[in-house]
C-alpha cells in the first residue's frame, strides 16, 4: 500500500483550517508540504433494502423520518443517486472501493462459508483515510468475505480498526455478531441491533473525536427479517418501524456529534444499498431489489456537511455510489492509487456549485455481473433503455416523476435501418 | 323461445395484456387512445376491475364461463403442443346466450384449447374466425370455423382482421333481420392478440406512437376499436348494444400499471387491474365505479342483461344494474388465482397476500402480507402486525375458496385419470 504526502501532524494542524478551505469551495486542497489540508470527519450510514420511496423527504405517505428530513433540509438531497447494485455485496463492494463490484470480483451475493471475498490487492476507503491518521470503524453489516471461512476477508483486515456487528445478511444462518475479531452473540438479538450498533458507533466516535474518523454503519434493517424494538408505533408496519427506529437513532449520533463539538466539522451521509424488497417503496419508480428497473438501484441519498454542502438543495444530477470513495478522498487531499482503475468519480466541486459532473453516462451491474448502462440525463439524445431516464423537473421546481419508459430501442433501431 | 324484445346486443373487445395506465382514460399520456376514451366517457368505467385470473388462459376460460379457471386445471397459457382445454361441461355465457336466441360470434384468439370438444364451436359460439393461440405462437393458423384457411397468418393485420370479421357478423346479421329490427340478438367476442408480445404492428403503424412498437401495436389496437363503434352505432339495429372494453389481465413487458406494483403474472395489483368500459351505443350515464370487482362477473351480468337464466355455482357476481346504468351493486372478495394458486384476494380496502408464485415454502416466509390500498395503493407496507384480526378473518375466507376449488379440481384431475 503506499502512504500519502499527509503527514499526521499535517492531518492534526489543519483540522482547524478545514472549514475555511470548505468555504472557499475548492474541493482539492493543495497538498505542499506543510500547508493544511481538509480533514473531515465522515459519517456514512448505508441502510440495507431501503428504498427511495421510504422516507417522508422521498415522499413516503406512512413512514416518518423527522431526522432525516432535517438533514435534507440542512444539506443536500439527491433525486438520482444510483446504488452500485440492485443487490448487496455488490452494492456494498462499489461503495467501500470506488470499482463497479465485478471489478473487484464481488459481483454476486455472499453466502455464509463462501471463499470468494474482499481482496487484500484492494483499497477500501477505510485503508486511504486509516494511512492519511483517521481512527476508522465498520459497525453493522459486512457482507464483503466470510471471516469464519476466510479470516482474511475479515473488516479488521481491510483498513477498519473497529469492526462491530455481522459478517452477511441478517436471513442468513449461522448468524455470528462480532465484536472486533470476537463472536458475542450466534444468533444475536435482532431487534436490538439497530440500537447496538448506535450505541457502538456513538462509543467509537466519543472514542476518537479529537482526531479525524471514519464511521462506516452499515445498518442491518431494514433488511428481512425486519426487527425493531420500536415494534408497532409505525403506520407503515414493521418495515416501517424498522425505518422509523433507523430515523430516530441518526438523530441520537447527530446530536452526540453536536455535543462532542465535532458536528461542524463532520460529513454526515446517509443512503442505502439497493431498492426495497419483499415491503418497502421505491416511490414512482418501477421495480424493486435485484432489478435494475429504476426502483432497484435508485436510492435515497442525503449529505450534511455544516459550511461545506449547500443547505435545503435538491441536487437532480445521477450520481452512483462508487463517486463516495473517490469524492471523500478528494475532501481530504488524499490521492487515489494510481495503479488501478477507478470507476467513480469526484462529484464535490460539481455537488457544491449545482452542477452536473462531466461524465454523461454510470452504470450500473445486475447481479450476474453484466453492467446495465443507464444513460442519466434528459441530455441524452433519444436513446431509451429499460434500466429508465431520470425524472424531469417542471417549471415550477417540482420532480415529475419519472415513469418507467417504454421501449424505444426496437423503434429507433428499425427507423435508422428504414432512413439509411 | 321466451320473448326477446329488450335483450340487447352485446359486444365484448378483450385486449391481450393491455396496461391499464396506458389508455388515456385511466391516466395514460404518452399512448393516443381517443376511441377508447370516448367509450370511457360515454358510459361506465370501472376502477377497480380485477382479471379472472393472472394468466391467460385460465382469465378467459374465467371470463366466458364465470368460473375460476383453477377448477379446470388449466395450463397458464395453452401452447401448441397441450391436450388441455376447456372441458364440455364448463358452460360459457356464449352457450347460456345462444339458449335464449341469440346468434353468436368470436373473433380473435381463443386460446383455450385445441383438440376435439374444445373448439369454439364446441362452446356455444355459432361462428368463429381467428387463432388458437397468440402472438407468441408461430406459425400461427387461421381457422374459418373449425377449417384452417391460412396456415402463416401474421399476427400484424390480426387487428384488422378480426374487427372485419365482428362487423361483417353484425352487418349481416341486421340483413337478416330486416328493417323493423326482428330477429335475434348477436353476442360477439373480438378477441385480440395484441398487445401480447412479441408485438406486430402493420406498416402504416410502425413506429407512429411515441412508446415504441407497444404504443404502435395499441395506437393501432385504439384505431380498429374506433371502426368497431362507429360501425355498431350506425348500423341501426332495433335493439341497442352494449359495448365492452377489458383485457384479459395486466401487461406483461411493457405497459403501465398506473404505478402499482407488480406485472402479469403476478397478483400485485399491477398484474391483475385491467381496464373495463362499458357503453350503450344508444347513449347512457357516465359512471365510474370504484367497487373492486372481477371479470368473472361477465358472465352472469351478461347472462342478466339477456333476461338468460344464470346457472347455479358460479364464481362471478351480478353486476348488471351498473352496466345498465341503474346503480352500482356491492360485491363480495375478489380472488386472485395464479394457475392452481389462490395467492391473494382484495376485500374492501385490504389486499391480502398469503404466497408469491407457485408458492413454494420459500415463498411464503415473509406472508402473509396485508396491504391497505386506500394508504398504500402501491402494495409497499404489510400492515398486518397492526390488523391481525383482518388478516385472520381474510385468510378463513381465502382458505374456504382455495379448498373448494381445489377439491374441485382434483375430481376433475381423477375423472380424467379413469
């Protein structure tokens, strides 16, 4: 692995200075020698089948999501947020590498004894910020590599120091519940988990709040079975309560980040890693999990960053998960190894000035691998594909929502044949 | 032959996996619909129709005889090479109609069997021009009666074909019955073959509609529709005619659901809510009913209509009086079969779901699901930790329903067996 040009005092010297360059809106800051750099904190909460149409800011008519609905309004929301998978490991193998997750062999869903996992030739986001001094923590679910199978594939091996919660999905069995290295509980209690790994997470980060972190809390609802000590308070049901416990424990880490006086200086995200399953909303979209119709891998998607993200926006430009990896180490100066391929971009300078990122086009890789190509924007000239075009803004500011198209792929293809 | 002087004609027009959204009626934007639209403004439009059953050929054995298609053990679909249909004993409304003295007439697809005893001809209809099977059958043949006229028939111009056969029916059956409009009734069925995939669509409609060669194949499905109407109004009979528009289920591909969730074959409501219109030709109320209802219903409200007897123990309700556009009778649970599988029913406001496809136990882990279409009319919150005596009682009912019919039709399995 190499090190960055950060030094740690470098890292320590500048916490101060990060909000000014935030302000400043230059998303890379200058790396020469001692000159600060931006070194947030970050937060990033990955739910497991959430869909884009569970949260009361996405529209749901049943569930309620006061925090959540006060992060949007304090910072950005993404209308077009595409997961890396309409299914899990894949999903969660974009996000944590930055690579569409056939990319780095993790294209299918992980079961309990596979051998097949994370690679150690792979950098995680854990692994840059863990080099450039951050304290770093996976609390919730893996789903990258079986430890028990291959104890390589274990969080701990892959640039996290904390790892607190289970190795796959919580339908799995066995189901062990780690602590660190340790298993605790086989099987754990389930609908205490969501309240476990807040009270983990809230641990780690008082743990470390004097020096840069990384919380990654992959949350295990509201995944199947749905499991929640806040068992019918919601409308919605149990997936609803499931959504509505996540809600309320958000706002517990929010306010300990308040009360550690880290908040200002910390980037919060919450998103999820793929559409709903068996219950759940994916709003107007068409399609559920392990689909790549809009409703399988269109998420909700919401970041608070005080000074830095601007407040109250909906950001409407695509978006797709392996843009976290590369967009945070942007953030904080790190650079990107330049011996691999990354698939995701930097969407912060875009993001924080309105404006759409470069590329025109993300993909998106259905569960056996094959990517997807889900051409993004109204821009795109009149090609259509099933995997759907994004919902298009009226004049008054509103989303129409997007309807699942028809196939226009026979007809262009048979009018060019009939105008040659 | 009792009196048939206030029977009316009946025309029924049955759509092969048409989306419900994609009518202009029911919100649809993007597909030129203008001749169902005005049926839709003319006379009743209901909202809450349910298909006989997910697939198609136990919907239309359901919609022709009022009975579930699952007492029959009928395949999803007849392909070319099943020995199943629909049994003699299973009486259709064409059979019951042509009892009373009406003159009948299918046009289109059949799919409901081809060996000997389950013709058309075998079923009540005195006349029968069109296929055995859909789209997704090739080559698919052309029968005049029981004769096959055109062996590569090109399911393209089946649209017109069809509507040409229905009008010739009915023009020369007015011929027959002279100027005073004596004579006896006609019941005609044009059943299409479009829009069921793989989608044909005649040259002049390729590529006219902004959805793709599916918006083609209905644009062209709508202009066909419209001949049809014009046709019945001005062909002047004595006695009025009842038109119907409906699909045999959901659509399947492509198609809108109106935002509901599922598709054909599933019984999310996106797969089973299909359109239905039902106009006068000599002018009546516009009504839109909300009451869920099924497309078993057609056989006794027809067969009511006709001033026919109804058979005893049928699945269907009575929905006469909203067709004749007196008032909109209620109507007990609407059941919805996926091939053997009574997989859910709607009840009012609640849709309870006990398994998913085939039901496998894999299938049933996270059932049942009760959904409250008035909050979640997508089918997205399973409510039933907070309605357990709801799901309780709806589960008692949908159970009754599924051992009834599967008694059913394990006798008939046996007999067969003998």
């Amino acid at each position: 692995m190499t090190t960055t040009a950060l030094s740690r005092r470098d890292v320590l010297k500048s916490a101060g200075a990060a909000g000014l360059l935030a302000m400043a809106g230059t998303g890379q800051a200058a790396a020469v020698g001692d000159t600060p750099t931006t070194t947030p904190n970050f937060v990033v909460i990955f739910c497991d089948d959430l869909g884009y149409g569970d949260l009361g800011c996405y529209g749901s008519p049943l569930v309620r999501t006061p925090v959540l609905d006060g992060m949007a309004d304090r910072g950005m929301r993404f209308t077009d947020f595409y997961a890396g998978s309409p299914v899990c490991t894949p999903s969660r193998a974009a996000l944590l590498t930055g690579c569409y997750a056939p990319r780095v062999n993790l294209g299918r869903v992980l079961f309990p004894g596979d051998t097949n996992g994370l690679a150690a030739h792979e950098r995680t986001i854990a692994e840059y910020l863990k080099d450039a001094g951050y304290a770093t923590a996976c609390i919730g679910k893996w789903h990258l590599g079986d430890p028990r199978a291959v104890p390589e594939h274990h969080p701990l091996e892959h640039g996290f120091d904390r790892f607190f919660g289970l190795p796959y999905s919580n339908d799995m069995d066995p189901l062990p519940l780690y602590d660190d290295r340790e298993v605790i509980a086989e099987p754990p209690d389930q609908a205490a988990l969501t309240r476990q790994y807040t009270e983990q997470a809230v641990s780690f980060i008082r743990d470390h709040a004097d020096q840069p972190f990384f919380l990654y809390l992959p949350y295990t609802q509201p995944h199947e079975p749905l499991a929640s000590e806040f068992a019918h308070r919601s409308a919605a049901g149990s997936h609803g309560d499931s959504v509505e416990e996540i809600d309320h424990y958000v706002g517990v880490l929010l306010d300990e980040l308040t009360n550690l006086g880290v908040r200002d200086n910390t980037c919060v995200i919450f998103t999820s890693d793929n559409g709903p399953w068996y219950v759940g909303s994916s709003g107007d979209l068409y399609g559920r999990k392990a689909e790549t119709y809009e409703g399988g891998v269109r998420v909700p998607f919401i970041v608070e960053w005080p000074n830095s993200t601007p407040a109250g926006v909906t950001y409407r430009a695509p978006a797709h998960l392996t843009d976290l990896l590369p967009t945070l180490l942007s953030a904080t100066g790190i650079d990107l190894s330049p011996d691999r391929v990354i698939d995701g971009r930097d969407v912060l300078p875009a993001s924080r000035a309105g404006n759409r990122p470069n590329e025109a086009t993300s993909s998106t890789t259905t569960t056996a691998g094959r990517p997807a190509t889900a051409t993004p924007s109204a821009e795109a000239t009149g090609s259509c594909t099933s995997a759907g075009s994004a919902g298009r803004t009226s004049p008054d500011g509103t989303s129409r929502p997007p309807r699942r198209p028809h196939n226009c792929s026979t007809f262009s293809a048979i009018r060019r044949k009939a105008t040659t | 032959m009792r009196g048939l002087g206030a029977s009316p004609n009946i025309v029924l027009v049955v759509a092969d996996d048409l989306g419900i959204g994609d009518i202009g009626a029911y919100g649809g934007r993007l597909i030129r619909t203008p001749n169902m639209d005005l049926l839709a403004t003319q006379g009743v439009r209901c909202e809450s129709m349910y298909a006989a059953a997910a697939t198609d050929t136990p919907a239309r054995a359901g919609m022709l005889v009022g009975r579930f298609g699952a007492r029959y053990n009928l395949p999803a679909s007849v392909s070319a090479d099943s020995a199943v249909g629909l049994p003699l004993d299973a009486v259709t409304v064409a059979r019951l109609l042509r009892q009373t003295g009406y003159v009948t007439g299918l046009f289109g697809q059949w799919r409901l069997g081809a060996r000997a005893g389950q013709h058309p001809l075998d079923h009540g209809f005195d006349r029968f021009a069109g296929t055995l099977y859909g789209t997704d059958v090739a080559p698919l043949t052309w029968y005049e009666g029981k004769v096959a006229v055109e062996t590569e028939f090109d399911p393209a111009f089946a649209a017109r074909r069809i509507t040409q056969n229905a009008m010739d029916f009915v023009s020369e059956h007015r011929e027959a019955a002279g100027a005073r409009g004596e004579g006896r009734p006609f019941f005609a069925v044009l059943s299409h073959l479009a829009p069921h995939a793989p989608f044909r669509a005649e040259p002049r409609f390729f590529g006219t509609s902004r959805a793709g060669l599916y918006g083609d194949v209905v644009e062209q499905l709508d202009h066909y529709l419209g001949l049809l109407v014009r046709h019945l109004r001005e062909a002047r009979h004595g006695r009025r005619t009842l038109i119907i528009f409906t699909s045999d289920n959901g659509p399947r591909y492509e198609g809108r659901t109106q935002a509901r969730r599922g598709r054909k074959p599933e019984v999310f409501d996106g797969g089973v809510r299909v359109p239905f219109l039902a106009t006068w030709t000599n002018g009546g109320r516009n009504m839109v009913d909300r009451v869920p209802r099924s497309l078993l219903d057609l056989t006794p409200s027809l067969c009511a209509l006709a001033g026919a007897g109804t058979p005893t123990g049928l699945d269907g309700a009575d929905m006469s009086p909203l067709l004749a556009g007196h008032y909109a009778p209620e109507r007990g649970p609407v059941f919805l079969f996926y091939n053997e599988y009574l997989n859910a029913m709607r009840s009012g406001r609640w849709k309870l779901h006990v398994a998913y496809g085939s039901q496998s136990a894999y299938s049933r882990v996270y059932m049942p699901q009760l959904f409250d279409t008035e909050a979640d009319f997508r089918e997205n919150y399973n409510v039933a930790n907070l309605h357990p005596d709801v799901v309780s009682r709806l589960q008692a009912r949908l159970d009754r329903t599924a051992a009834d019919v599967a008694a059913e039709a394990a006798a008939r399995s046996e007999k067969e067996m003998a």
